[in-house]
C-alpha cells in the first residue's frame, strides 16, 4: 500500500491511498518531532490499537506550514466493489 501527500491549490493536506484501506479513517495523527504519521480508524475502541498505520515519511518542508494551519486531512481511498471514497477527517498534532 502506497500513501502519498499533497496540498491542494486551496491549501488543504490530502492523503492518497493506491490500495483498500483496511477501515475508514477516524482521524491522522502527526508526530511532529519524529515527523510521523497514525492513521486511527473508525472501529471498536478494544482493537483500535492493533491495525493503526504508524508511518515514518519524508515530510517535504513544503507540507510543514500546510500540515500546521491545517484542522483536517482530506482522504481520498478505495474499497472493494466501491467508487473512489473522499471524505475529511481531523488532523491532531502531537508534541512528544
């Protein structure tokens, strides 16, 4: 699964998804200091932590100001026998 991301002309992050996410994504977090990304997905909160994506990417210094101004992330994905899936979710900043 490859996961890229973006500014849109207006500003705001996008997260691009090539393959089925294994859920739909409640919110992203973002590691500042460790310039990490968790994708938490919208299922029971018992098994919550088990399939969250926790990735490490190459944060170009043009996504940092976006990244910060910006309340959410814009999702676009794919399901299986589904369109294309575009919906926002909340960008949550962490300092660790």
């Amino acid at each position: 699964m490859n996961l890229e991301f973006g500014v849109l002309n207006d500003g705001r992050i996008t997260l691009v998804c090539d393959s089925p996410l294994p859920e739909i994504v409640k919110r992203v977090e973002f590691y500042r200091d460790q310039k990490l990304f968790m994708l938490v997905y919208d299922k029971d909160e018992k098994s919550a932590c088990e399939d969250d994506n926790l990735m490490e990417c190459e944060i170009p210094e043009r996504l940092l100001g976006p990244i910060e101004k910006n309340p959410s992330v814009a999702i676009f994905t794919i399901f299986p026998d589904l369109k294309p899936l575009v919906y926002d979710v909340p960008l949550i900043k962490v300092h660790n």
